[in-house]
C-alpha cells in the first residue's frame, strides 16, 4: 500500500467534505489518509469476524456429523463442537467490541492475504482440492461401500469449503470492499459519525502531512 498523499495539508475541513464521493474518486486509488486507513483496519476486523464465524460454524458441523457418525469418538466429536463455539463466541465479540468503534488511524501494516475476492476463492478451491483429493483416493475402498460414507465424506468436503473460504474468501472479500463498507457503516451508525465530526475537524497526523480524508 502506498502513502502518497496528493492533496495538499488540509486542516479543519468537515466530514461531509471527506466523504464526498467525488473527493474520492480525485484520489488515486494508491493515496491514503486517515479516514482510508480507518476502513482498511475496519475491514480487517470484519473480515476476522467473519473469518472466526464461518470457520466456527464449519468445526460445529464437523463435530455434529463426528456425532452422528461415530458416536464412540466422544474426544473428537466433542473437541470440534467446543473449538466451533469457541470460535463463534470469537466472531460476535469481535462485531460486539471493536466494530462499533472508530479504528485507529494509524497506518496499517502490510498483509500478504489476498486482497481480492476471487483470489480468495481460488486459494479456498486450490486448498480443499489439494487435501480433499488424496483422501478421496486413500478411502476409495471405503467409499464404494454405499451411499452412507459417500455422503460423509461429500459432507466433509463441504465443511473443508466452508472453513477455507471463510479463512481465505472472506478477509478478501472485506479488505476489497473495505472503504465502501466503513462508508455505510458510518452512514447507519450515527455515534460513530458523530465522532468522526468531531475527529474531522481536530486529527493532526503526528507522523507526516496525511490528510483526514478522503475515504
């Protein structure tokens, strides 16, 4: 990510100002600002949330299919049905604590996840068929014994799917649509813009001539 800035220092402008959507399309998409860095860490922090839901709901179905399957397994079943609540507990802390508050606007460290959806999904895909395809040959014998351990292990893939795609595809998918995101998040959240205002009107980058806005 690159820390251009091309507008001069501009102090004391209001929110309004920065979030003007031809404010925003004057800005390369490379320049950064306060408000950018906001919605990049906002984003991250929804994409973790999400990331900890899908792959909390992927180990609970893991675990509920361990249960229904092999009822004797009680450490297995019971170690995914824990691991997937743990995880959604995660998840909803995350939405309940850090996303009704404004992000800092510290610029954001580097991430070598990928930042676009399809990347994600390609990594997911590449992922599941890398590990679903040898097992699948490893059980063909198992397999060809009946509908039963064909549907287990249709299902399992789904769960690999789910679990991938939500550690790949969705911090992806939120990290591209970060600044779109914040914008409506900020729009729907009268506390947060409220605050915003007020920021808008005294931030004063301590680090170099990073401008508030624009988003």
């Amino acid at each position: 990510m690159s820390y251009s800035d091309p507008f001069p220092p501009l102090r004391g402008r209001p929110l309004t100002y920065w979030l003007d959507s031809d404010m925003a399309r004057t800005a390369p998409e490379t320049s950064t600002s306060a408000l950018r860095d906001m919605a990049w860490i906002h984003g991250q922090w929804r994409g973790l949330s999400g990331a900890a839901t899908g792959l909390g709901i992927a180990f609970l179905g893991g675990g509920l299919l361990s249960l229904a399957t092999m009822t004797s397994a009680i450490d297995l079943w019971l170690s995914l049905i824990l691991t997937g609540f743990a995880l959604l507990a995660t998840g909803a802390l995350v939405r309940a604590m850090k996303l009704p508050r404004i992000p800092q606007s510290r610029r954001p460290m580097a991430s070598r996840a990928p930042q676009k959806f399809t990347s994600g999904i390609n990594l997911a895909i590449l992922i599941t068929a890398a590990v679903g395809l040898p097992v699948a040959f490893a059980i063909s014998g198992w397999l060809a014994q009946g509908l039963g351990p064909a549907f287990s292990f249709i299902a399992v893939c789904l769960l690999i799917v789910l679990g991938t795609s939500s550690i790949f595809a969705v911090p992806a998918y939120r990290a591209e649509n970060a600044r779109r995101d914040f914008r409506r998040y900020v729009d729907r959240n009268a506390a947060m813009r409220s605050e915003l205002e007020n920021l808008s009107m005294t931030c004063h980058d301590e680090h170099g001539e990073r401008n508030f806005g624009p988003l």
